[in-house]
C-alpha cells in the first residue's frame, strides 16, 4: 500500500513525538517490559500520587454520592494524574455486557450477552472469548477502560442468586471458559478482573458469612478454577469477595492473596477490592492493592489511614510502592498507556450476531420422549403461553444488569426493600420469542396467552396443535431464591397446559436448575437460560430446527434440595449483619461430584443434552506417562447436521474412585462424518493437594478413565499407568 504524502507526513510526526515522549517519559517506550514502564513511572510518583491511585469512589451518583471530575459515569474511578501522563481508571461492571447504573450515561445501552451458565452451556471456550472481544470492544468504544467482570466462583448451591453471571460447578470449565473471556476482553486494551475472589457462593449473608473448607479441597475446587483462569486469561485484576473465607474477610486474607495468589501463583497484577468489602487499613499488609467504591466503607481505608499507617511504619513504603507498581503494570500491558479508551461508533448489528451465536450454542434440550421437536413448519395452529414471551427475553439483576440499545422491551417493579428494593426491576431484552416463532411459522395461526390463569391457558392450549410455555425464574443479586421451585405459581400453569395438550413444549428461562414435577407430561422440554440480545430469534432457530440443540448442561439439576449438602440454605433468618458459618463439608466435591459419592440421581446430570441427531463413540486409546492423553473416534450416525461435546471423566485414580471432568471438545459433524478426538489432562486434574508438602502430588499406578455423553452416561472404557511426581502449587 502506498501511502499519500499527507498521511507519510503524519505518521513520521506522531513517531518523532512517541520518541521525544520516551526521552522525557522513558516509562512511555512501548518497547519496554510492563514491570520496567511500571518500575520506571513508580520512580517518579510522591506519597501522595502513589496513595492516589489506590483508592476511589463511586463512579456514579448513588448512595448520596457525587458524579466525581473527570468520570464518565460507570460503576467505580480512579482519577489519573496528568503530570505522569498516567489515564484515569474508568471501571465498568461488565459480567455479561457493559453496564450503565441508574442510566449516569443516559440512553448508552450496550449488547446484553446470555447469561454466564448459558455460555457455559456451549461447552466451547471460544464462544467465552468471542463474547469477551465484544464486550472489551464495546466498553473501549465508550471511553471505559476497566471491566469488572471474570466471575469464576464455582456453583455450590443451585438457589445462589449470582449463578447466572457464573459458569458451572466444574472447575476446568468455569476455568477455560472464564479464562477466554478475560483474555478476549484484555486483547480490546481494557483490562478484565476476575472475580469473587473467593468462595463467594451465596447471597444470603454475602457481608458476614464465612466459608469455611479445608485448604486441599479448595484447591482442587474453586482455587483451581481461578488458577487456570488466571493461567488462560491473565487477568490485570483480581477482585476479592465480600465474604470472609475461614473466618477472615477476602479482601484482607493473607493466606488467599498473598501467600496463595501472589506467592504460589506470582500473579502479577493487582488485588482491587468488591464495592463495600474493605474493613480495615491492615488489609493493605494482607495482600489488597486498591480500594474501591470507598465511600460505601464508611472510611476510606487506602486514604488517609494508609498515610498514618505508612507514616507510623505499620505498612511499609516499599509495600506501598509494590501496590502501585502492580496496578500500573497491569495498565502497562493491556495497552490503557498507548491505546487509550476512545469513544468510537459500535456495529450493534455484529455484536447482536456474537451474542445470538452464544445464546444459539448454550440452549440445552432437556427432553423430548416422542420427537415433538423440532417442530414442523407445518403446524396450523401454535399457542405461545406465558414469560412475557410476547416483549422479549428475561434478564438477571443487580450489578449486571445492561440496559439494550434502544431501552427494555418490558420492564417490571417487583417492590422490595434493600438490596432488592434497588435491585428489584425485572428487565425483558428486546427479542421477543413470540414475534420470532411468527416469523418461523408463517403458515400458522401464532396467538399468544399471557399465562396468568391455569384455566384460560389450558382452554387455548387444547385449542392449538402445539402449545409453547414459556416460565420464568428471575433472579438477581442480593437475594437467593428460597427453594428450586419456579415461582408466582408456574408450576401449576404447566401442569395444567400439559393435561390440556400432550404437544405442550416448555421453554424456561432461569438463573439455574428448576424442579419439574410436571415432567413426565411435557412434549418436549427446553433450557433458554437468560438468552441476551437475540435470544427469542435464537430460541426459534432451536425449536425449528433451524439450529441443533447443542447446548450441554455446566450444573446439575437436583431432583430435589434433600439431595444438596446442604439443603437448608445457611444463613435464612438472621439479621443482616449477623455472622455465621457455611462449611463446606462436601469439600471439592461440588456438583456432580456430590451426587456422584453419594450415589444420588440428579433430575437431570451435568453435561446433559439432548440433540436432533446420534452421535456414536469408538476406538478409545489411553496413553500415560507424566499425564494421561485420550483419544478416541466421534460419528455423527444420525441424518442431519450436528455438534456434540464428548466429555473425558477421571473414574479412579491409583485405586481411589472418582468422578471428575478432565476434558472436553465441542465436535460439529455432517451426517455420517467421523473425526477423531485427542485430549491431554491437565495433571491438576488428576492429581491431589498434599497440604503437608504444599504440593501437587500424583500417585503412581493406573488411572481408569471414561468417555461419556454427561457425567453419568459413560459410553467408553479405559485406563493408562502414570508415573508418580509431585508439582508446584
């Protein structure tokens, strides 16, 4: 490409002004290491300009807080200091699309993405980084340069109100699909948290509970799902919890940031704090960097107590300088110094398209005993029954909530006081279902029934050929939801449409695992998750055939609380700031793992979904040595297109049972094509913490393994001798 004089004239000023910026700001050569550009402009920094940017307020006038100078309005901000050059801290909550609370930037809307469990659904990481591109895209197009997003807290409890921003009860996927995220989000030149960090699995309590579980068993859980997630995605923050783990809060526990994360792991980022989490200047020693949100603190602890304790000697200097350090290496290597966030105009119509792909992938078809579906386009008559499904699709609450471009298709107060009481909108993304299956069946008569008498949905049912309901479980941030019933009555809706008409197909849209009871009489049932800014168009492509149902389930559907370690939900009753304990008897065990010691069966088992086509497994071979590689042949044996997700299970590991995801791969397939499948276990997987050794260690002797269709549907066999070792922590 030749390049017009103007443009050669431009691009030789702009490099003599980076260069002449470098010999004045040697921190500003690009060619640089992170860690020197950070050492070098640490150098530079006062007490007070290092003290300056380890703590912020709000970035939003709530809670009688102001809009502070310079902020664009988003959910934190750390001002920057121009004399160093260095830009301020624009952070946005961002879990499944970029925020705006109580509309600071009024009318910005963004892309909602499906829910986190939807993504997971897809089995396919780079569904996760794909969505993550978009949303760092999006947020550096609005001038936001920090998304607080990365939540990896593994799924403990079915009822937790946050499951939904979440992946799964597994930690390798929750770990790769997370992992992907952030790092597709920090190739934008934004940086990504990961977050709660850690063991936040409820809401209920969240400010006072402490989780209380052994140091191996969270690191073959939840740690692990960070670790690999951090390994993957090199977060340039990690977000401590609200809760306290082993009686001492998250955010000032040694044991969790500095000796685990920033000294086993040499994390080289920086420890910000979750909005309201910091109870003392003394976190600053245990391993926290920056304070966020300081004024729902009360005190703002990294302000002027970090000054007394750093003047006083109780926080030293060279403590004080590594949290600046960290905080500006992370801003040093996801671009924020040479490619600042600039306000640009977005192509929604392709972020829709990302987003609908993920909500496409993540549908898991739960049951259809006699081939209801897909459905004909040939139907005469189709009623779509209940869920709003004539505005749109549901979304999840709280922190991430994101307004869609254009505004809510529907919203809906549900009253409340607190958390809820903020929190309590219910907001319906503007995809409607009903105007998508309308679209899908043109030669059908499509009416639509709002759901709220039994009596008159079973009458329109029974005059339809299909009837289509769709029920709804909302959830949000703040509130766990008291039991795994679907609520407002839903139940009894279905129970009495299914009776009306056997071509009944449910559709539900939550948070997490439902109880059915209305099961065996369902035609077909399906799980939409909450499905982002396509998800009615999606929808229809999945129950139209349009699609294949491809979607894989990342959490265990219980057949009933009775069944979870702990089906009492801990914390139920007790006043908002009392403290109580949740341990975690089931240890690493979580999920599937649970039922599977336990020998309970789930209502429907991890790693289940139905497809539109067979898919047949063969020739296993497995390989050991310093880990186990596994192979094997997948075949699509039915008569349309498809993909599947064979998933490879530990089963015993040296004469010690166990049931445990070592790997998985999503596998399109024409009809009749066969391709081979070659997975290699991380060892973690295979391995157990010794903590008398702080080690990793792997037990010489022979691993059994199993390919299967879920975590309780093994198809094939296999089992490989591997060498004892031991690894770093």
């Amino acid at each position: 490409m030749r390049l017009k004089p103007l443009a050669m004239t431009a691009m030789l000023l702009s490099a003599v002004s980076t260069a002449a910026l470098a010999q004045v700001q040697p921190w500003m050569n690009a060619k640089l290491s992170p860690d020197e550009r950070a050492r070098l402009l640490d150098q530079q920094m006062t007490e007070d300009e290092r003290i300056a940017i380890l703590h912020g307020p709000l970035g939003v006038g709530i809670f009688g807080a102001k809009l502070p100078a310079g902020a664009i309005g988003s959910a934190g901000f750390i001002p920057g200091n121009a004399r160093l050059g260095i830009p301020a801290l624009q952070e946005s909550d961002a879990s499944l699309g970029v925020a705006n609370p109580a509309n600071v930037r009024p009318g910005d809307g963004a892309t909602p993405l499906p829910s986190g469990l939807a993504m997971a659904s897809s089995f396919d990481p780079d569904i996760a980084y794909a969505a993550g591109s978009m949303v760092g895209h999006e947020a550096w197009s609005k001038g936001l340069n920090v998304l607080l997003g990365g939540g990896v807290d593994l799924i403990r409890d079915p009822r937790n109100g946050r499951n939904f921003e979440y992946y799964s009860e597994d930690p390798l996927l929750s770990g790769l699909m997370a992992g992907e995220a952030i790092r597709g989000t920090q190739e934008q030149h934004v940086v990504s948290t990961i977050k709660h960090f850690a063991l936040n699995d409820q809401e209920t309590g969240r400010m006072t509970l402490s989780a209380n579980i052994g140091e191996a068993a969270a690191r073959e859980s939840d740690l692990l799902a960070f670790e690999i997630a951090i390994e993957g995605g090199r977060p340039g923050s990690v977000m401590c919890a609200y809760n306290r783990v082993n009686s001492v809060y998250a955010c000032e526990n040694d044991q969790l940031l500095n000796k685990t994360l920033k000294g086993d792991w040499a994390y080289p980022g920086w420890v910000m704090s979750d909005w309201g989490a910091v109870h003392s200047v003394k976190a600053a020693a245990n391993g926290l960097d920056q304070e966020s949100g300081e004024q729902l603190d009360g005190t703002a602890w990294f302000n002027k107590p970090l000054k007394a304790a750093l003047a006083s000697g109780e926080i030293p200097a060279a403590r004080v300088s590594d949290m600046s350090r960290r905080i500006l290496r992370s801003m040093f290597a996801a671009g924020l110094f040479d490619h600042p966030a600039t306000k640009t105009p977005i192509d929604y119509d392709a972020d829709n398209a990302v987003a609908k792909r993920a909500a496409e992938e993540g549908i898991v078809l739960l049951s259809n005993p006699g081939g209801l579906l897909p459905l004909a386009k040939t139907a005469r008559s189709i009623v779509v029954i209940g869920g709003d499904a004539d505005a749109g699709v549901l979304s999840g609450a709280g922190s991430s909530q994101v307004v869609p471009v254009g505004g809510p298709a529907r919203t809906v107060q549900i009253g409340g006081e607190g958390l809820i009481d903020l929190n309590g909108v219910i907001v319906y993304d503007r995809s409607s279902p009903l105007a998508a299956i309308k679209a899908k069946a043109r030669g059908a008569h499509v009416t639509f029934e709002p759901g709220r008498y039994p009596k008159a949905a079973a009458e329109a049912a029974k005059a339809a050929d299909v009837a289509i309901v769709f029920a709804n479980q909302w959830m949000t941030e703040g509130a766990d939801a008291p039991d795994l019933t679907l609520p407002s009555g839903q139940d009894a809706l279905i129970a009495a449409v299914t009776k009306a008409n056997p071509h009944t197909i449910v559709v539900l849209q939550t948070g997490g695992p439902v109880l059915m009871p209305w099961l065996d009489q369902a035609g077909a049932v399906v799980e939409a998750w909450y499905s982002g800014a396509k998800g009615g168009e999606a929808i229809a492509d999945v129950l139209f055939g349009d699609a294949d149902a491809t979607g894989r389930l990342p959490i265990t559907f219980p057949a009933s609380e009775a069944q979870l370690p702990r089906p009492d939900l801990p914390g139920v009753g007790l006043a908002p700031t009392a403290k109580f304990d949740v341990d975690y008897a089931e240890g690493s065990e979580v999920g599937y793992r649970w039922f599977a010691q336990k020998g309970l069966k789930p209502l429907f088992p991890f790693g289940f979904g139905l497809s539109y086509t067979h898919f047949d497994y063969s020739g296993l071979k497995v390989t050991g040595g310093q880990s186990l590689t596994v192979r094997f042949d997948v075949k699509n044996t039915g008569g349309r297109p498809g993909s599947d997700t064979p998933q490879v299970y530990l089963t015993d590991a040296a004469g010690k049972a166990h049931v445990r995801l070592i790997g998985f791969q999503r596998v399109a397939l024409q009809p009749g094509e066969s391709r081979t499948v070659t997975l290699t276990a991380d060892p973690r997987l295979l391995a157990s913490f010794d903590e008398a050794a702080h080690r990793w260690r792997l037990d010489g002797g022979v691993y059994h393994v199993a390919v299967g269709a879920s975590s309780a549907d093994m198809k094939l066999t296999g089992e490989a001798k591997l060498a004892p070792k031991t690894m770093k922590p």
